[in-house]
C-alpha cells in the first residue's frame, strides 16, 4: 500500500542552534515542506535581526532540501507597536511562553495581567500576526493545561480578531474549548496521540518520552485521536520535535522534550492507518495549516509505502528518538 502526502507541514518545531540545528534541520527538510519554528533560544529569538539571523542559519543547515522555515519571535509584552510592524513580514506567529514553565522559558510572562498583555495582542490582532501559546499554569502538573482554559477563554474573547493557538493540547479540555470560540486552534503532537502518563512513568521512567505538557489520560488521548484522525479543520500537525542531547535526557533533572522529527510522518502513517483514517491525514499534515495560517509553502510530494522500517537507535551518535530501535509499518520512499 501507497501513500502520498503534498506539501507537509510541521507547525511547531525545535530547531535549536548549532551543533543540535546542523543534525535535525536537514532531518525535517527532507520530508516537511516547511514548519513553525520556535523562538526558544538562548537567549530567545525577541529582534528582527535575530530572526533573519535564524532563519540564515537555518537555511545554511538544512542543506539542498525545497523547505520554508516559518519564523516566530519570542512574546515580550514591551513590544512596541513599530517595532511589530517593522517585523511582521519576517514571521509567520508570535510564541507566548508562561515564564519558566517548559525549556528556555524564563523570558515569558508572569501573572496573565490582560492588561499588561493587551497592547502588544491588540496590535498583533490589527496586524493579523497569529498568537501561539503554551498554555499552562504553575499548578499540579497533570492540571495545568486544563487550568489554563479560562486564560485561553480570557484572551479568545478580548480579542476576537486574534488568531490564537492552543499549542501542543493534551487534554479533553482543550479540545472542547476548541469549538466554543471561532479565533481558537490547536496543534496535536505525534507522541501525544501514541501515549499516556503510564508510557511515561508507569513503568521503568522512559525519559525520552518526558516532555512538556506531560501525557495525560486515557480519555484525554482519546479526545485529541478524535480531532485527528477526524481531520477537524482546526487542529493541524504540530511535532513539538524537541531535540535534546542523550545526555541531557538521560540523567537525573531529565530535559523535556520528545524528538520525533525523522519519524513524524512515518508514524502519523501508522496511526492514521491503524484507525483507518488514512483519507484524513492530509489535512491533518498539511491543508488545514495552509488554510489556518494563509500559507502557500513550496510544493512537495512525499510517498510513503507500508512496509516495515527501523526507527535508528540515535542521531549522530548525539539524540535519540522517540521509538528509537522500533519497527515502524510505513517508510519513506521518495520526497520530492
Ligand atoms: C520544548 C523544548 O525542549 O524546547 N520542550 C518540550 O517538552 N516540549 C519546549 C516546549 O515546547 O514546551
Ligand atoms: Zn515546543
């Protein structure tokens, strides 16, 4: 059996810098046609020049692959009206951090004070510059994204005109709140479609399975499996690939993150197919991002066969992913 993808799209990427973007940029620019990229750098990516500097770098690393890095900036509420207008046409999105909440946070916002926030958010609604939250609280980690609705709720509602996007959601709660405001979207993970809290830590710890938010319930997957595989045209593919070196993972004060960039579309593949969605993936991987955020990103077509692949052990001897040594049941057969 055959399958083939146009133009995949990855809405929410960790790139990183360095050694780290020279490994996994060409990893994701081999099957994706493009992707959100994070501003979580140290430190975040918050100037213009910074992000054409990225966004250089990024191109430089990802070697002769047809792929568009779609760049964010890093939300500061002290960004002045010039200055978004100056920068709007270098990004695709602006990336709200809570501070201190998930890796390379610690510039983000304390408090939620709408009205510390409402400048920036009213110019960005004005500019039609998109709002990609991590939305979750400092409270009980298995609570926090549920805590966070109200937020979500707070800022659909004040700004109407506002693009804003639930990140990475984990929960039934998210996915309801979906449909109760027109300028609410989601990105769902790969690895949060697969597992639970139990693949996590109910058994030996999988630390490479640890990331933020933390897996949830059963019925929380069940709910974002229902949106997925169910193409709702508002959730779109989001890997949240969050690569870390082994050494970080391994260890005690584990790093969060799950790296499943090489994998992603071979694993979406398996899932799809296992719930007999197959029909569905495209838009999950690629049309209802297109439409969401008004792209038209370089064309690719991507085949992918079902037959039986093995997930490598490790990337350049540096980061390991996520079904690392696994068989998977698609492969990539060309990408072009
Ligand atoms: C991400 C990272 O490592 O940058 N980690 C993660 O667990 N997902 C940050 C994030 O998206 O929360
Ligand atoms: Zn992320």
């Amino acid at each position: 059996m055959v399958l083939s993808l146009d133009t995949p799209l990855d809405m929410h990427l960790h790139l990183r810098d360095g050694e780290m973007l020279e490994i996994v940029a060409p990893l994701s620019a081999e099957t994706f046609s493009g992707a959100l990229v994070m501003p979580n750098l140290v430190p975040p990516v918050t100037t213009a020049q910074m992000v054409r500097d990225y966004r250089e770098r990024i191109a430089k690393a990802q070697g002769a692959h047809r792929f568009v890095p779609y760049m964010t900036l890093f939300f500061r509420s002290d960004y002045t009206p010039e200055f978004l207008e100056e920068v709007r046409d270098e990004i695709l999105a602006i990336k709200l951090y809570p501070a201190g909440i998930t890796t390379n946070s610690e510039g983000g916002v304390s408090g939620f004070d709408l009205e510390e926030l409402a400048p920036v958010l009213g110019v960005m609604s004005d500019l039609g510059i998109p709002l990609c939250v991590h939305g979750e609280t400092n409270g009980f980690v298995m609570d926090r994204e549920a805590e966070f609705i109200p937020i979500y709720e707070r800022l659909a509602q004040a700004f109407p005109d506002l693009k804003i996007v639930m990140e990475h959601i984990t929960t039934k709660e998210a996915v309801a709140a979906l449909d109760r405001y027109e300028n609410l979207y989601a990105t769902i993970t790969l690895h949060h479609l697969y597992i639970t809290l139990d693949d996590v830590a109910g058994g030996l710890l999988q630390p490479h399975l640890f990331c933020k938010p933390i897996a949830k319930r059963p019925e929380d997957r069940t709910a974002l499996l229902n949106v997925a595989l169910g193409a709702h045209p508002k959730v779109m593919f989001g890997s949240d690939s969050a690569p870390h070196p082994r050494e970080a993972k391994e260890a005690p004060g584990c790093a969060a993150g799950v790296f499943t960039a090489p994998l992603a579309l071979q694993g979406l593949a398996q899932l799809f197919d296992r719930h007999g969605a197959l029909a569905n993936l495209q838009a999950f991987v690629s049309d209802n991002a297109r439409r969401i955020y008004g792209i038209t990103p370089p064309d690719k077509e991507v085949v992918l066969e079902k037959s039986p692949w093995l997930v490598p052990e490790i990337y350049e001897g540096t980061v390991v992913p996520m079904f690392a040594g696994q068989s998977l049941e698609w492969r990539v057969v060309s990408a072009k």
